[in-house]
C-alpha cells in the first residue's frame, strides 16, 4: 500500500486525543518504520506501526490518499500481529 497524503477527519482529531495520541503518532505509525496494514470491517483499513510506540490507525484509503478516521496506542494482541506479519 502507497500512501502518499494523509488526510484527518474533522471528527477524528478529537476523538484520537481522547485516546491520548497526537496527530504526528499517527501520521508516524502509517508512514516510518514498515507499518503494516491490513483490511478492517467497513471497506476501511488498520495500520498498525511504531512513532515513540505501537500506535495502531483506522483509515480509509483511496488513490494514494488515507483519511484517518481514529487511532489509539496498540493493544498487546495488536503488537504481536504486527511482529508476525
């Protein structure tokens, strides 16, 4: 998957806060370090990848463009499908 721009939704940036991430985590954790992706419910992805730790992203894609739609500091069961794949 190329990313190219990525784009956050007016509800999402609130929302990921709430979850104690920053704007930048996310944008790190889809882009640095080989993210990995996978297929979400909804037609959405799940990209889970490292800023200063394991922050795993929800997002939709299209022509090179994700549209973050939540994020939030990965759980131990997301880590370790991470190191497998």
């Amino acid at each position: 998957m190329l990313i190219r721009e990525i784009h956050l939704k007016e509800a999402a940036e609130e929302k990921i806060q709430e979850h104690g991430v920053v704007e930048r985590e996310a944008e790190e954790a889809l882009l640095r370090d080989e993210p990995k992706y996978f297929k979400a419910r909804n037609g959405r992805y799940m990209g889970i990848g490292v800023a200063q730790r394991f922050i795993t992203v929800i997002f939709e894609y299209a022509d090179g463009i994700a549209t973050i739609v939540t994020a939030y500091p990965s759980s131990k069961s997301q880590i370790k499908l991470y190191h497998r794949k």
